[in-house]
C-alpha cells in the first residue's frame, strides 16, 4: 500500500519584530516639539490676525493677570518668576496695549494690573485658533488617536490647575 510522504514540520515562524524602543530622551523633546509646533503656529496666526506683538511670554503673563486682575507679585508667583521680572512684563505689556495697572477699589495701596480689551481679543482670537489647530491635529492623527492621547495625557498630568510658570521654569 503507498504511503503518502510524511510532511516536513512547517517552518516555525518568527516572532513579529518589535518596534525599536525610543530612547527615553526622545519623549520629552517630542512633547516639547509637540507644544512649540503649537505655539509657533497660533502666534503666527495671531500676527496675521492684527497681534504681531503678542509673544509665548505674554500670553502666559495674561493668562496669569487674569479676567479679575492681579498685582505684579501675583503674576511674578504665578510665573515663576521675580515682582521685578514681572513689573518689566508687565511694563511690555502695557506698551504694547494688552495691560493697564489701575489702584486696587479695595485696597489704595495695591496696584492692579487688568486686561484691556485689545488683551481680551488675543486670548479669544488665541482660543478659536488653538480650536483650529487641534482640528488640524484631528486630522492628521484621526480623531481616536488624538483624543487617546490627550486621555493618555491628562493621565500623567498632575490635577489642579495648569501651571502657568514656564518662562519662571525654563530660566532656571
């Protein structure tokens, strides 16, 4: 009787190859690149929009002045930064239209620093903008991935309140 030949074992297969692993210095370059990709197009669009002014800096610094106003050690805390550092933020600021320092109602030895409106205007103009941006992240990543990482995100970001001292940070 024929036998039928015994077949060869099939070649086992190898393993998917695994991604090369990051070098961990990549990622907080990435999410630095992420965010200076960020804020360089929004204050691009913010110059074409009538704010050529208007640095990284000072839209923290506004940020920090708030809608109720603050002083100058205020902001200078918010910041991480020095009340003289501040006071010479402020100062710009003031130049360029986006602050007024007024007597506190409360207190005539305090000195508030308040928005203006043309102030008011680069934080909206800033807010539809980075709704522009993110869109175009939206895009490109897909709306899934991106939301992932802004879940994956929020994850390893501390709670509370954004901080807003970077320039205070980066110049230590």
């Amino acid at each position: 009787m024929p036998t039928t030949p015994a077949r060869a074992p099939a070649p086992a297969t190898a393993p998917a190859p695994a991604e090369p692993r990051t070098p961990g210095f990549e990622l907080p370059l990435l999410l630095f690149g992420g965010f200076r990709a960020l804020i360089d197009a929004l204050h691009a669009e913010l110059a074409a929009q009538g704010h050529p002014g208007v640095r990284p800096a000072y839209g923290f610094a506004m940020q920090a002045i708030g809608l109720d106003g603050a002083t100058a050690s205020e902001v200078g805390r918010l910041l991480g930064i020095s009340k003289q550092a501040a006071g010479k933020t402020i100062d710009r600021l003031e130049q360029l239209g986006y602050a007024e320092r007024a007597a506190d109602a409360s207190d005539a030895r305090r000195k508030l620093v308040r928005l203006t409106p043309r102030s008011i205007d680069a934080l909206a103009r800033s807010a539809a903008i980075f709704e522009d941006l993110r869109a175009q992240w939206a895009s490109q990543l897909g709306s899934e991935r991106l939301a992932a990482l802004e879940a994956d995100l929020r994850t390893m970001v501390p709670l509370g309140r954004f901080r807003l001292d970077v320039p205070g940070w980066f110049g230590t």
